[in-house]
C-alpha cells in the first residue's frame, strides 16, 4: 500500500476517483439530500393529512394551509381529478405535472416522492402521492407537486459544490502522495547511505583478516597494527549501527519526550566535566559563560539535551584545530532561552548549511573521517521530539555556532 501512494502512477487513478466520487456527492447534495431528506417526510406526512381531510368531508375543500410553491391533485381511481388545490399565488412548473403516470403504484398501496423535471420551464418538481382510502378499500390518490428550485440555481449549487469538493480532495490526495513519495525516497536514500557506509569498512575488516589468516604478514608488529585497524574499524561500525538505531527509535515515536522541570546545573556540570577533560587532551581551550552558573530551572527531558550537549561538543572538539576555542553560552528571553555552542574551527560553507542536519551528511571528510553523519541528524530529531528549534551560523575559516532552544519554568 505504502508502494501504491508513493508511484507516480497513483495520481492518474486516483484523481478521475475522485472526480467521480465528486460527482456523486455533489449529485447528493444538489438532489438527494433536498429531495430525501428535506422534502419527502412532510410532503408524504401532508399528503395523508390531506387524504384524511377530504375522506371526513368529500363535499368540502379540505381546510389545510397550502404553501406558495405547492399544489395538489385529489383524484378516484381512473385519474379523474376531485379536486385541485392551489395557493393564491400562482407558480409555475407544477400546472402540467402527469401525475396519472403514477396512479397505479399509489392504487397498488405504495407511496411515493420523487423529483421530475419540467423540460417546458427548465424546472424541478418534486412529486408526492399517497392512497385516499375509504373503509379500508383505496378509492383514489393524493398528490402534492412542489416546485423545488429552479434547475440554473440548482446547476450553479452543483457545480459550486462538485468544484470545491473536487479540488480539495485533489489538493489533498497530491499532497499526501508527494510526502508518501518523499518518505519513500527518503527511506530508499536511507538504506543506500547504509549499505554503503558499511561497504568499504566491512572490505577493509574483511581484507586485513583474511591476510593474518593466510599468515602472510609473520612480522608480529605489522600483524599487531592489523588488529588495530581491525579493531577501529569495528568500534567505529558499532557507533554508527548505535546512530542508526537511535535516529529509527526517534522517528518510530519509540522514545519518551516526556518534558518534566529539572535543575540546569544537572545537566551542564557532568557534561562540562566530561568535555573540559578532552578538550584539555586536545589543546583546546574551553570558555563557560557566567550565565551558565545563573541559568533558571528548565522544563525539559535532561538525558535528551545532555545527548545534544554531547554531539555538539564532540563536533566543535573534531572540526577545531589545536590551540584553538569552544564557547558554551546561553541567552534567556521570556519562556525559553537559547543555548549556543561555539568554535573558531574551520566553519562551514553557505551552500552546506541546508544539508548539515542531514543523515549521512559529512562536511568535511579530512576532519570527519571517522564519523557515521549521524550525529547532527540525532540531535535535530532529538530537538524536534521536545517540539524546540535547533540552528546554525557559521563562515568559513571563522568558526560555528550551533544554537537550540530550551523551554525554562
């Protein structure tokens, strides 16, 4: 199914559907829904009243108020008329309706109400008729003709009706058909970044086990650096099968964004301890703003911005050269604030920085060799499940700043 709405061929069949779904409807509600649910129970309840009236007093014009668009036809069993009642004021389309054309199904005990078209006034008149029963024998027939509306109004009420309606289920079925498409090809894509960021370092793994399996590499030293790489390679797949995993729970609605109010400094203090620690081991000097230490208590779910924390400064530490600067800051403005994490590295281009929140999407290979391209898409998945913004400004050869937003209590 999912297949179905995601061809292309599915528009050319689903669009003349709809056209004829359309047609139905909007046929009901110019029709149907007039004619049977708005005309058939009291014409059919006034008819029988009338029937009663004229039964208790045959000699008499039956006291009943006729309305301005209806007439009625009172006649015995050959069609001959009785009687014939009219309002005051005269109407057009009902004088000539052949109501003897029905007689036999009201004499055979059936009632009726339906619509016929007046072709001499481009009219439409619904037609009623009940049996006019006399000590329990049918003796003749009650009908009432009632001009419903002119045929040109109801036409423009279709075709106003049938328009809207088409459009907005064409809008509708193409719009859900281009995102089916899109998450069709998204998923296409997905498993393509997969296969091939497994490719090449299952070839290496592969290769250099199979040369200390032939035994043709004695030298222990070389075979010992073999190891490692083999070692790397698998630590580094088992990161990104990890990636993978997280970024599919997070789609899958599997995680838990439960907000819930927590104390800014259990977040930021074991995040800044783990992290002043590498960038010590790395020669990078890091910078704590003030408003760090003075930051209000946050709604939000701790483990998923400690997660964001944790990708944002791996990035910084990975794309800053040695000797260089990271900067955690944070801005408070009414409901949220915005925390900023900064570098003086070697930034990013323009036209990569619609593509940076991308799965699989790697800046720059000679500083990201070892990454999966998962680790920025984790973190806006993240920052979108906690329904916040997360957004980036950066300049070649001058740095990044990766920005999110927190809700605070």
């Amino acid at each position: 199914m999912k297949k179905l709405f995601a061809s292309r061929r599915f528009l050319p069949i689903a669009l003349p559907l709809i056209f004829i779904v359309c047609l139905l409807f909007g046929s009901f509600a110019t029709l149907a829904f007039p004619i049977i649910f708005q005309q058939r129970s009291y014409m059919l309840n006034d008819s029988r009243e009338i029937a009663r009236l004229y039964i208790e007093a045959p000699n008499e014009t039956p006291e009943f108020d006729i309305a301005s668009d209806m007439r009625v036809y009172i006649c015995d069993r050959d069609g001959s008329l009785l009687q014939y009642l009219e309002p005051l004021v005269a109407l057009a389309g009902t004088e000539n309706v052949a109501y003897q054309k029905y007689l036999p199904q009201i004499l055979n005990g059936e009632e009726i109400c339906l619509p016929i078209f007046m072709p001499d006034m481009f009219d439409l008149v619904v037609l009623a008729g009940v049996s006019l029963t006399s000590g329990g024998n049918i003796v003749g027939a009650v009908f009432i003709a009632k001009n419903l509306k002119n045929l040109p109004e109801a036409a423009v009420s279709f075709a106003i009706c049938f328009t809207v309606l088409y459009w907005l289920g064409a809008c509708l079925i193409i719009a859900y058909s281009h995102g089916k498409r899109k998450l069709y090809e998204l998923r296409q894509n997905y498993v393509d970044n997969v296969a091939h960021a497994l490719k090449t370092p299952l070839s290496s793994i592969k290769a250099l086990t199979e040369t200390l399996y032939d035994g043709v590499e004695p030298d222990p030293q070389k075979q010992k650096q073999y190891l490692k790489m083999i070692l790397q390679e698998a630590e580094r797949q088992e990161h990104m099968v990890l990636d993978i995993l997280a970024i599919s729970k997070i789609q899958d609605k599997g995680f838990n964004f439960s907000l819930e109010n927590v104390n800014a400094e259990d977040i930021f203090l074991p995040v800044l301890d783990k992290y002043s620690i590498q960038c010590e081991r790395n020669n990078i000097s890091l910078n704590v703003s003030d408003s760090i230490s003075t930051l209000p208590q946050l709604y939000t779910k701790a483990e998923c911005i400690s997660q964001v924390l944790d990708i944002l400064f791996n990035n910084a530490i990975k794309f800053t050269h040695k000797n260089g600067n990271i900067w955690l800051d944070a801005q408070i403005y009414k409901k949220h604030m915005a925390i900023s994490v900064k570098d003086d590295g070697i930034g990013i281009e323009q036209d990569a920085l619609p593509q940076i929140f991308d799965r699989f999407y790697k800046y720059n290979h000679d500083f990201n060799e070892s990454g999966s391209g998962l680790g920025l898409a984790i973190a806006h998945e993240i920052i979108n499940g906690l329904k916040e913004r997360i957004w980036v400004e950066s300049k070649p050869g001058h740095g990044s700043i990766f920005y999110f937003s927190v809700r605070i209590k």
